[in-house]
C-alpha cells in the first residue's frame, strides 16, 4: 500500500542525562528557570517524523511517499532513504538552508526536553498531489512548519485521501479554529498522554467530542499501552515489553507507521495497536530512530510473546 507521509526530516542529537530533570528543577522559581543538566550519552542520527515513519513503514514492504524538505546538507540522508524503498520524489531541496535538526536529551525515567530547529521546512511549499493521490491509502500529517500541516490536511479533504493529524509537541502551535478545523476532517487525532493534556485545552473539546468530529482519538501512554477511543469502544492496547531499554526517541513515529498499517488494512483497532506498540518496542531497544532491519517474523514473535497470537500480516 502508498501512503503519505507529511512532516519533518531532521538529523537528531540525542543526549541522556543519568538522573532525574525533576532534581534540578525548582517550581517555587519557574519563572527565574535556569538549569544544567551534564548529559553522559551523546549521539547524533537521522530523524525527523516523515522519515522515521516512512523508514518503518518501507520495512514492512509498503510504499511511503513523503512530503517534507531538506536543506543543502540532506543529499546523502535522501540517497539513504531511496535506497530502503522511500519515495522521495516529492521532497523539497532548499538549497540556502539547513536540513532540521533536533536536540532530545532524556532522563533516566524517559522524561524528555527537546528543541527542534525548521531548517528548510521554514520556507518549505507543499507539491501538488495530482501524479500520487490515486494510490494512497492513508496518510498522516506530522509535526513540521504548522502551515503545512494545515495545508496538507486540506489537500488530504480535497482528495479524499484518509488521514491522520498528529500535532505532536507542536500542539501549542495552533490557534483553536484551524485546529478543530484540521481534526473534523481527520479520519483521528493521535497524540501522547501529555499532548493530550494540551490538546484537549486547545481544542476546548472532550474525549467524546474529538469522537464526534473525526470518529478517533489515538492517545499513546508509553509503557502503559495505547489508547483508542471511538464512538463502539475505549480499547487499551497493553505495551509490548522491551528485553531492555536504550532510549525512546523515535518509538512514537514507529508506532504510528503501525497504526497506518492497521487502519489502512481496516484491522480491528485490537491489532492495530498491538503492530504500533511492537513497532515502538523495537526502537526503544536501540539508539536512533532508524531500525537497520526489521522482518515479519520478528513482528510475530513480539505478537506471540506479548499477546499470545500473531499478527494479520
């Protein structure tokens, strides 16, 4: 199956911090913050929401097609993306910026603060969609230059394409009208459990009326499974539980390649939830956000050894 994949290419500098955030925090002085963390892990990687799922979704023989921008330094990340199946016909090449790039430094208990730098996707213009949109089966508008976002779910109710809106930490970024506005004509809203907090105050809105205007509310809760709720059910997916932990950057957008897979499938939302959380299993094992390989069997090991069944793969 071709889906669209809108949202960022980034490199990612993924710090890790041997402590708690919460120890060198003061809430009495919020508003005077300054703090110091020494981060003992370095490493920098590809990322970025597009690529992260596109790269898993390649993996599992589907056909991404990504709408996203790299500035003069990204010709070998596209290269790299080509050559594990990613369409990338339709990424912009600005050559007086940057690719995005993103800083994450996470705790011990997998707290994160994170800075992202647009980059390219500053400036970036969406494509037209008429030599792609025949074939998509789902798409999903991830965190990028918030314009974007909005028009590409315009693009997605002009043509009937199934979409998916994900905010991610860019939540805030949105007034309330534009926001209801590219929800409504989702096909769900998908969100972590503290993106939820800040969404639902945007929005103004309810669990039951997200359900209302989309049909779906996708709430990820890490290690305590995913959430959906629809206007039938209030489903939680139990996590699939990693052999070890590593760092969780990327296990979102690995989720979510799952999700796409599922809806786009029409599984119930039981296995749906079940490949996302197998997905996003495997990434917090490694460092990076890119898996080096992934096999249907190793999926159905996890759904075995998680859920006592395979997978409809």
């Amino acid at each position: 199956m071709k889906f669209l994949i809108n949202g960022s290419i980034a490199f990612d500098l993924l710090l890790s911090h041997d402590g708690s955030f919460l120890s060198g925090i003061d809430p009495k002085n919020l508003d005077r913050l300054s703090v110091n963390y020494l981060a003992q892990g370095f490493v920098r990687h590809h990322g970025g929401v597009a690529a992260n799922i596109g790269w898993n979704l390649a993996l599992l023989g589907q056909k991404p097609v990504l709408l996203a921008a790299v500035g003069s330094d990204g010709g070998e990340y596209l290269k790299l993306l080509q050559s594990r199946g990613v369409d990338i016909s339709l990424v912009e090449t600005m050559t007086d910026a940057v690719t995005a790039t993103a800083v994450i430094a996470t705790d011990s208990e997998e707290r994160q603060i994170s800075f992202f730098h647009p980059g390219a996707d500053a400036s970036s213009k969406l494509p037209d969609l008429a030599s792609v949109k025949k074939d998509i089966a789902f798409a999903i508008m991830g965190p990028r230059n918030p314009i974007l976002m909005l028009q590409g779910a315009a693009m997605c109710k002009k043509n009937d394409i199934p979409y998916l809106f994900d905010p991610g930490q860019l939540v805030h970024a949105f007034g309330q009208d534009e926001f209801r506005h590219a929800v409504a004509g989702s096909h769900g809203l998908v969100v972590n459990e503290y993106e939820w907090g800040i969404a639902s105050g945007k929005l103004g809105w309810k669990e039951q009326d997200i359900v209302g205007a989309c049909g779906m509310l996708i709430i990820t809760l890490g290690d305590k499974g995913i959430r959906f709720v629809t206007d039938r059910e209030d489903l939680i997916v139990p996590a699939c539980k990693p052999t070890h932990v590593v760092n969780p950057t990327g296990a979102g957008d690995a989720a979510r390649a799952g999700f796409l897979i599922g809806l786009a499938s029409k599984w119930s939302l039981r296995d749906t939830g079940r490949l996302g959380a197998i997905l996003g299993c495997l990434l917090v094992e490694q460092a990076g956000t890119l898996l080096d390989s992934l096999d249907l069997e190793t999926v159905q090991k996890r759904a075995r050894e998680n859920y006592g069944e395979e997978l409809p793969l």
